[in-house]
C-alpha cells in the first residue's frame, strides 16, 4: 500500500505490521505494546534515490534513547540497524480530533465560583495534546448541546470562554448522553487518524437514577467501535438546582439557643441524602463505564486541570522509533525487493517477535546489483556486445503483483522475564561504567518521558538542581539519590518526609536497583532501565 505521509516529504508508505511484547516489570508480565512498521522513501535535489527508511511506531510501550533500539532482519544473516531517532506522540504523524464535552447548565458552572475558570485552563491543556494538524471543538449540554466553538485547529481551544449566557434555574438540565451523541456525531465529520472525547461534568444525565444505565453502556459501545479515546471527570456539586436534597429549617429556643428539627422533617431529609448520594455514586459508575474506565472523581474544580493532564497522558500513548534502511558505514541494510521479510525490532536488550514486512520501495546499495553488466560489457569486448544487443532487445518485465497482505502470528505469552543486573562495558583500562541506564516516569504529566542517568549522584525530587524533577506535592526537594558506581547502580532515600519505596518495600539504607524496578516518591512511579 502506499500513501502520503504527513511528517515527511515525498513518501511512500507500506505494509502495517504488528507484533507484541511481554515486557517484565517486578516479576509481572506488563501490558504488551502494538507495534506498526512502516517504510518510506524521501528523494531530495541532491539525492534522487536515497535508500528507503523504516519508522515504528510503538503503541503501549516506554520511549527510550534512540541507543535503545536497533532493527534486525533475519534471513538476511546482515547486522542490525541502529535507531537514529525517537520521536514524541505530540510531534508526530497521527493527528486527533479532540471534542470536548462539558456539563453547561449555569447551576453546575457557578456552583463553584473557580469553575470557569478552572475549565478554560483545563482547555489550554487540551489545546497542546496533539500534533500538528490536529483538530479541536467544544460543546456544551444542558437540555440541549450547543457547539461553543466549532472544529479548527486544536490551539485554538486555549482562549474559548466558559462562563454561562444566563443566570442559573430553579432545576438544572443535564442531556449527558444527547451531548454524547452530538459529540460523536461532529468527530464523524472529521478526518484525523485519531479521535477522542474529554467529558467534564457531574456524571449525572437527566434527573439521575440509582440503577445502571443501559443507555450509557450502548453509547460506550458506539464509542468503543469507533475506536475514539475517551476520558471522563466529574465533580459533582451539592446544590437544591443540581438535585441535592434541601436541609429542614431550624427552631432556635431564644432562652437556651438550643437547636431543634422536626423529627418527621428531618427523617425526610435524611431519606432524600441518602438517595442523593447513591444517584451520584451511580452517576459516576455510570460514567466510568461510558469512557471505558477512564474517569476521575474530583473533589474540587482545581483538579479539572489535573484531569486534562490525565487526559492529554492518554493520548500520549505512543512514539515512532526511525531506522535508515541502510547503513553505510556497516556497508549493510535491508533488502529493498518489494517482498515480505521478517524483521526484528529489539528493544532495551530485548526482542520482539519477527513480524513480516513489505520491503518497498525497491532499492539496491550504489555499486551493488542492478549496474555491474557494465563492467562485463567493458571487460568481455565483442562477445559480450552480442550479449548486450540481446539485453537491449528483451522485453520489459512484467510489473510485480501487489505483496499480499501482511499476516502476523499471534504472540506467543511470555514468562516473567529474570531479574536484570545492571552491565557493564570495559574501557580498556582500569575503569568500568554502566553502559546505559534510564529513569522512566510511569505516572504524572509527564508520563512514558525518560531521563539519561549520569555517572555519580543523581538526584530525584522537586528541584530544579535535580536531574530526575518531579512535580509532586507529596515529595521533598532532593527526595532521592541514585549513584552510578563501578559496581552498578544503587539507590538510598536523602532523608525525606515520606520515604522511597522499591517495588513496594520502603528503603531503610542504600540498596541496589536491577532493570525494571519501580520507584515510589510521594505518589509519583518512576521505572529503573539498564542496558
């Protein structure tokens, strides 16, 4: 197959494959990321026929360096091809169509007085979730959606406006699930290669109910076939308008000041708390269950902006891991013949299952192959003249049948993969240093980014003089050492408030890390890698 793609210049994009891995994180098998291959051709003025390049985009799992990443075809007996470059989710080929659907009847907007607010800033974050190209909107529901800023380009969510057209009502409205439809009705109308849904609201459609809802589990299947991205935040506010039962009035004794309820009253309320109470909680298993899971229950409007940033981590799921298809210095690539062959992406040290991949355009190494008649049309004098009129005589071969399609094996489980100790790399003298080693954020905003350790102390924690910062309330300054030394990579808590936990075990002194132990700092995961 071949199509344009939108990072580079003149492309030609081919076969798709997927392959899986079974990554070991503390002795349990992680979730196994997709991977898509796909290869490309970029002629330039001062190169016409550059060799083709191949780009993977990898799903679900842990950018590293490019160092991390090396590309090996195997039935080709030729070494592997070393990454030349990584690049982000947010700088790459597959732009989004973002719609933002948020809860607009004017008694939920100025239940909380920062609400407005709090929402414009959660859209700014929205606003840079994407790529270049991608598309933004925004709608509101009440009992009924209005579209308060049509499709464009995603920036220009950062600066759309919230606050109510009219005053609040004595009942509020909520459509949640006509927004829904609405919402997905507009992403229909788009082209990205990606779509997505943020829902902001209190979770509760029309007057509520305490019983599933079965009209929220269609809508998550519409959702889920159209393979949009979803995300849910509720924050669910206690005001008469929005359904909250009224407290009974008061009798205050003027002699004593001694406060007294009607029982009948009171018994009323507490009835109508009560069923107010599992509306909500229903409202919100109702909405988790629409966004697949994907929700958070806040409990102030500061946390809307939180749950853009969850949101946009969502979507960051992915980055594309670029390979020249051939390596002059090595003398050895791929071979470019149009055909299926299998390829090998190592990752960290690992291999994933070969997966079989169109090998177009076709393309041969300067000097190699396709010329090297010449040479024996100069060297084999008249004989070899015959034998070139007969050559400039025969027809032109057929054009070759498209490749069929890629088919890939199942992935085959994996065991829990051993504990990895560090190694290391003679210098040819006295000295030894690590060869690589990675410290991955697996939680936060800035979620699967990854820092390059040094050698000596590097330092975990909030500071900006720190070379793994960390924006997490829960953490001190300098709330972690971790010392690259001859003898590997060790780590010790630098006296912090909350401690430093390794795969779950708080430290007590300095203790030495292997590849793929998890890091616990304030409420924030990091990963250990080592090659």
């Amino acid at each position: 197959m071949s199509t344009r793609s939108p990072w580079r210049g003149r492309a030609a994009r081919a076969a798709v494959g997927v392959a899986c891995l079974l990554l070991a994180a503390t002795g349990v098998a992680a979730a196994a990321p997709e991977l898509r291959f796909t290869t490309a051709q970029e002629p330039t003025d001062q190169d016409k026929n550059p060799a083709p390049t191949v780009t993977v985009t990898v799903i679900g799992g842990t950018a590293l360096a490019p160092e991390a990443f090396v590309l090996r075809q195997t039935d080709s007996g030729k070494p592997g091809i070393k990454a030349t470059r990584v690049i982000r989710y947010a700088e790459g080929p597959d732009p989004v169509a973002i719609a933002v659907l948020v809860q607009g009847d004017p008694a939920w907007l100025t239940g909380r007085k920062e609400l407005v607010g709090a929402l414009e800033t959660a859209l700014g974050t929205v606003a840079a979730a994407g790529p270049p190209g991608s598309q933004g909107l925004v709608l509101v529901y009440r009992g009924d959606v209005e579209v308060r800023h049509p499709p464009g380009p995603l920036a220009d969510l950062k600066g759309v406006t919230m606050a109510p057209k009219d005053p609040a009502g004595p009942k509020a409205e909520r459509d949640l699930a006509g927004g829904v439809r609405r919402a997905i009705a507009e992403l229909d109308k788009l082209t990205t290669p990606r779509k997505a849904l943020f829902i902001i609201g209190d979770g509760i459609d029309g007057a509520g109910s305490t019983t599933p809802s079965g009209t929220m589990r269609d809508l998550q299947r519409q959702l889920a076939e159209k393979q949009i991205v979803t995300f849910g935040a509720a924050l669910q506010i206690d005001a008469p308008a929005l359904g909250a039962p009224t407290p009974p009035p008061v009798k205050v004794d003027p002699r004593t000041g001694e406060e007294t309820y009607d029982p009948v009253l009171e018994d009323a309320y507490l009835a109508r708390e009560s069923e107010w109470r599992k509306l909500k909680e229903q409202a919100f298993a109702d909405l988790r269950v629409l966004v697949g899971g994907q929700a958070q229950k806040l409990t102030s409007a500061a946390g809307v902006d939180s749950a853009a940033a969850a949101f946009a981590s969502a979507l960051d799921d992915r980055f594309y891991v670029s390979f020249p298809g051939f390596d002059a210095k090595l003398g050895a690539g791929f071979t470019w013949d149009g055909k299926d062959h299998p390829l090998v992406l190592r990752v960290d040290g690992q291999d994933l299952p070969a997966v079989q991949v169109a090998m177009a355009p076709r393309w041969s190494a300067p000097g190699s192959g396709g010329s090297s008649w010449w040479i024996w049309l100069l060297v084999g004098g008249g004989a070899l003249a015959v034998v070139g009129g007969v050559v400039a005589t025969r027809k032109k071969p057929a054009p070759l049948p498209p490749p069929p399609p890629v088919v890939v094996a199942p992935p085959v489980p994996a065991g829990p993969a051993p504990r990895q100790k560090t190694m290391f790399v003679g210098m040819g003298d006295d000295s030894v240093f690590p060869q690589v080693g990675w410290m991955v954020y697996m939680t936060g905003p800035k979620k699967h980014r990854f820092v390059k350790l040094r050698p000596g102390t590097n330092k975990i924690g909030t500071g900006s003089n720190c070379e793994v910062v960390v924006d997490d309330g829960f953490m001190s300054t300098e709330h972690t050492l971790v010392l690259m030394m001859p003898e590997g990579y060790w780590i010790q808590d630098n006296n912090s408030t909350n401690g430093t936990f390794v795969n779950d075990e708080k430290l007590a002194t300095k203790q030495e890390l292997f590849d793929n132990d998890l890091i616990l700092v304030g409420k924030t995961v990091l990963k250990f890698k080592s090659t």
